[in-house]
C-alpha cells in the first residue's frame, strides 16, 4: 500500500484526501450538542444514504438542502477536512456521519444527549461494493484482484479497519436508547418501513405523506440522478466514475456475483470466528 495516499490515526488507516491531522485533532475536539444526530456506518454500509435521509426525516421532508447542498457539506463526516468549513454554517439539529469505531468518538459525545443510527450491512456485500470503490477512487490504492482485495478486508488492512472491530465495538455501547441499530438491507425491503421507525426515533411525526415524499427523494434511482449526491461534482481525477459510479448498484445479495465457493467459506469462517462469544446476532447467515 503506498503510503502518500493514507494516513494511520490510532491504528487505522485514513485516506489523506478528505483526512488530516488537523481534521482528526478538530474531531477529537469537537463540540457535540445534544440536538446532534449521527448516522454511524462502516464505509459502504450506506453512509451517503443516510447523507440523504437524516435531513430530509429532520426537516419534515423538505428537499431544499439535499437539492442544493452537497452531501459531504449538508451532513459531514466528524473526522473529515470539511466539517470545520461548514460547522458554522449548520443549523440545529445537526446531522453528522462518521465512520470511526465508538472508541474514537470525542468526550463530548459520551457527556451530550447527541442520537446515533447505526447502520449495517452484510460484509459479502460491503467488500464487494468496495472493491469497485477502490477502483474507481484514484486517491486511493488500486484494489488488485478481488481475491487480493478480500485477504486485505479480512486482514483489516482497509480503511477504517476491520469489519468486525467497528461492528463490535458500536454493537457493545453503553448508549441505551440514545442508539438506533438499522440495516441496509432492511431500507432496501421496505425504505418507507425504514423511514417511520428513523423518524419515530428521532421524534418527528411525520405524515405517511411526508414519508412517501422522502422515500422517492432518497430512492436510488432519485439520489443517482441528484448531483448533490452522485458525486459527479468530484473531479475524475479523484473519482472516476466512468470506471465505476459511486452510486453502483444499491442492491442486497451482488456477492453473489463475486464470490467462489472457496472464497465464501474462507470469508464465512474468519467473520464467524471473530465474532465468536459476542452477544449479539447478525441478521444475515453468514
Ligand atoms: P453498491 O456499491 O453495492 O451499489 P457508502 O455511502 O457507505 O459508501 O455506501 C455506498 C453503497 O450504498 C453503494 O453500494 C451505493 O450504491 C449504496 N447506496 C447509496 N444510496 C443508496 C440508495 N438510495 N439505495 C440503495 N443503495 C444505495
């Protein structure tokens, strides 16, 4: 991995391009309200889709800010360059990403009130949605063969480390009902099911027609038309997406298409082992 590209902060690896350690020390001091909601996500669990819904579910189901802002800007990412250009401009509630393990997460967020939705998706298709990432990304290493690319997903040697450790350590929180557990898969089945219980936990009542509203906003087909969120607005030297779109599929189960049954008994068993003892489920057979 040629190191110009990453940084490594507290033992995982960054990309330099949207990281540095003056975003990562802003990060470690930023200042988390109570109104604040962050949507959690290991990096292709549907982060840009939260990037979508949270302002839409907190304004009601106004498109104004996902039509007119760009996703990195309208819900930034806490460890990311941008925030500390735009923190001023937002208004409360606001709503975060990230991409850190809970362990990483600043002291003002365990002494606030700030919300969490943690989003989770199948790691069969995380790595493969990452993979095509990795190749249209060209700030970032090229993946090499899908096999190679696997190894180093299993090994952690990706951004943001391991699967597993990022999955544990949000699934073991002390948190309670200030944290809300939804799958990709689960907004896939039934976004508008999805919407209801987002907006529920965030305590807005909203109208079953404000829902259908927001559900065909942030629907693929919608969100890869929007160029506030297709990341068409990203030169092609950064992302290329004549390679691959960053808006590729938005489907559950195109592992399917990748994998071998070497490769799928492999993946199985090194995610099953790790997880060994935990107390929670997956709701997936792995
Ligand atoms: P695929 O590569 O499998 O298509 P992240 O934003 O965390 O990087 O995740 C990117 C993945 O979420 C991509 O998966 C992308 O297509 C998918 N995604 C984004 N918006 C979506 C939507 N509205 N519906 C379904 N999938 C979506």
């Amino acid at each position: 991995m040629s190191s110009e590209a990453y940084i490594q902060y507290r033992g995982i690896l960054l990309p330099l391009l949207a990281h540095s350690r003056e975003s990562l020390e802003y990060a470690e001091k930023f200042s988390v309200e109570d109104s604040d909601v962050f949507a959690v996500t290991y990096p292709k669990s549907g982060t840009i889709w939260m990037q979508e819904i949270l302002p839409l579910v907190l304004n009601g189901g106004d498109p104004t800010p996902v039509q007119t802002i760009p996703n990195w800007d309208r819900v930034p990412w806490l460890e990311e360059k941008r925030l500390a250009l735009v923190v001023d401009k937002m208004e409360s509630p606001r709503g975060l990403v990230t991409h850190f393990p809970y362990y990483l997460m600043p002291p003002s967020f365990h002494t606030s009130k700030a919300k969490v939705i943690y989003v989770m998706r199948n790691p069969k298709d995380i790595v493969v949605s990452s993979y095509y990432f990795h190749k249209m990304a060209e700030f970032l290493d090229k993946p090499g063969t899908f096999d190679e690319f696997m190894e180093k997903f299993l090994e952690g040697k990706v951004l943001f480390g391991k699967w597993t450790d990022h999955v544990k350590s949000w699934r073991s929180t002390d948190l309670g009902d200030r944290i809300m557990y939804i799958t990709y898969e689960e907004m896939v089945q039934d976004l508008p099911a999805a919407l209801r219980r987002i907006s529920d936990f965030l305590g807005r009542n909203l109208s079953e027609e404000a829902i259908q509203k927001i559900a065909e906003h942030c629907s693929f087909a919608t969100m890869k038309r929007n160029s506030m969120s297709n990341f068409s607005l990203v030169p092609k030297v950064y992302m290329n997406s004549d390679t691959s779109p960053f808006l590729r599929k938005g489907i559950v189960g195109d592992w399917k298409n990748h994998f071998s049954p070497e490769q799928l008994a492999r993946f199985s068993s090194v995610i099953r082992k790790e997880l060994e003892g935990e107390n929670f489920s997956l709701p997936w057979s792995l």
